[in-house]
C-alpha cells in the first residue's frame, strides 16, 4: 500500500494545476491511501479512531475487489463495514435485497461486522454524500486505472472523492492498464 496526501482541489483549480495523487491513483497497481489536506498526522496514525469504514459496490468484480480489501482493512482495525449498495436509475431491474445480501456474504463471510444499504439515484453524488455524512472515518473504493483524457473533466468516482471528501480514502486498482501498461501484474497485486 502506498499513502499519500491531497489537496482536494476541484473546478478550475483542479483543471490549471492537476493532482499529484490523481495521476498515481490512475496508474499505481498498488492500493493508494490519499488522506486529505487538513487531517493531522495524529488523526491518521490513531487508528483506534476508524470506527466506520466505508464500501461502496456495485456488484462488479473490481468493486468486489476493493470491498474483499475494505473487509480486511475493517477487521484488522475493529471497525465497522457499511457496504453501500446505489442502484443507478437507468439500469433495469430491481435488485432483489434477499439476493444482494447473500452476494455480499458471500464476498464477506456471513456474521457480525458489515452491513449493506441500498439506496437509488446518482452513485456520484449518494456515495459523496455517504463519505461526508461524519459517520465515516475511511472510504474503500475500487480505483480504474486509465490515462488522463479518459475522465479529464468529470472525473471517476474515486477522483471526485479525491476532489471532496473530508475523510482518507483507500483506492485499490482494479487491474491492468491497457493503454499504457503492456505487461501483467505481478500475481501478489492480484490477491
């Protein structure tokens, strides 16, 4: 795992002077901690202070990866999980909540220590929302790994929670990239 600070710039100051950890988060193949500007290193080396970790997912398997690294990361430090679930309007079809359950179980293991909600709207803005919502102390989420022109303007999801959210988060890759990487991961990036 690599840490690393942010400033948390967004708009016009983003666009004129880019982020350092947005550019390692797009090409890293390690697992980036960035911990915003503002957060005292007493606040990041407590780690008896995480208490809730944040997972979004949404099912696909580099979200799943970064949710088997969220569940790890929330073990080792006796916090617990929240697995955010958002259903995006313009997919079809209802999840059924049963079936997404036992999904998550089956990633998680079952017992004590997660739990899921399912929320509908924008995943933009509900899981922004979620990570300043004060009850978060760490943010898990799955990293795509891309060159810069591929979300220069918008931004992924991981880049928008870079750009505004008050509380560290973990960015795990989710593999290899393809335009600018011509050789595999090593088996132990994988796990």
């Amino acid at each position: 795992m690599m840490v690393m600070g942010t400033h948390n710039r967004a708009g016009l100051r983003r666009l004129l002077t880019r982020s350092v950890c947005e550019g390692v988060i797009r090409r890293s193949e390690i697992p980036l901690l960035a911990v915003p500007e503002g957060k005292g290193a007493t606040d990041v080396a407590d780690v008896t202070a995480v208490a809730r970790v944040l997972a979004p997912w949404n099912g696909s398997p580099h979200a799943t990866r970064a949710l088997r690294w969220a569940r790890e990361l929330s073990l080792s430090l006796g916090a617990a999980l929240d697995v955010l679930y958002v259903e995006e309007p313009e997919r079809e079809g209802s999840p059924d909540e049963a079936a997404l359950r036992k999904r998550v179980a089956s990633v998680l293991g079952t017992g004590d220590g997660w739990t899921l909600s399912m929320r509908r709207g924008d995943a933009r803005v509900l899981i922004a929302e979620a990570a300043d919502s004060g009850r978060y102390e760490l943010a898990v989420i799955s990293a795509e790994r891309r060159p810069f022109a591929a979300d220069s303007v918008r931004g992924s999801m991981v880049e928008r929670l870079l750009r505004h959210a008050k509380i560290p988060l973990l960015a795990v890759p989710t593999g290899r990239l393809l335009s600018l990487r011509k050789r595999p991961l090593p088996a132990a990036a994988t796990r």
